[in-house]
C-alpha cells in the first residue's frame, strides 16, 4: 500500500489524525469535510495515496472498479439520493487543489449553487 508520510488524507486513512468517518470498506474511506460547503459535505479517498485523479492508473484494477460504487453507497447512506448530490474532484492550481491525496467531494443536503 503505497503511504505518503507527511500526507493528511494518507493519515486520516491510517487513523493517525482524528475524522469524522462515515464509511471504511474496500480501501477506501469516506469522511465529514471539516469546513463543509453544502449541508453534507463528505469526501471519499483511497486508502492507497496518489496525488489527484490524473494518477488514477496507481490505484490497482480493483480498487478502481470499487471506487465509483463506493462514492454511490457513501451518498446513498448519508441520504442524499432522493434529493440529489454533486460529486467533484480537483485536480491542479487552476482547479484549486488544496490537499495532494485524491479525494471526491459528495456534497448535498439541499440545493446547491450553479456555479460550484
Ligand atoms: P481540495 O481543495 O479539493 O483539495 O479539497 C480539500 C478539502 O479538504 C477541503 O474541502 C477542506 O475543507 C478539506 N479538509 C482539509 N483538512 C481536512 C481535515 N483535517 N479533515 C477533513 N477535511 C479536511
């Protein structure tokens, strides 16, 4: 499993640095945003670390196959189907990354601006 020593989300994945956790399955974990902007605002990350999703082909054959219905089950169960949810994820400056560990955004909860 590859672990970036000084990565957040790679220690929030090994439980090292305290998150809300609302789903571990599969090698990945889903988790509260800590400065939410929307009424649920959860993010989804692989346990194993690649930067953003241009480095998607380091994830195994697997776990890309897992990650998408992971997402699906992670916003099914916080109760965002009906109603709808967005799920994002930035990828460099212009995107304005801020955490270099791929992660979904899963926002919902009620209506969302049109621009996000
Ligand atoms: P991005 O700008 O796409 O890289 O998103 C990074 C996200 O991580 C932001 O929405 C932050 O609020 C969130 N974030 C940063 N640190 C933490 C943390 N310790 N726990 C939970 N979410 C965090």
């Amino acid at each position: 499993m590859s672990v970036a020593a000084d990565c957040l989300f790679c220690r929030i994945a090994a439980g090292g640095i305290p998150a809300e956790v609302v789903r571990r399955d599969d090698g990945f974990v889903a988790f509260r945003d800590i400065a939410p902007k929307a009424p649920v605002h959860l993010l989804v990350i692989p346990a194993r670390h690649v930067e953003s999703l241009a480095g998607v082909g380091g994830l195994s054959e697997g776990e890309r196959a897992a990650m998408l219905p992971f997402i699906a089950e992670v916003a099914r169960e916080a109760g965002l189907e009906d109603g709808g949810y967005r799920v994002t994820t930035n990828h460099g400056p212009d995107a304005r990354q801020s955490v270099f560990h791929l992660h979904w955004h899963v926002m919902g909860g009620g209506p969302l601006s049109e621009t996000m």
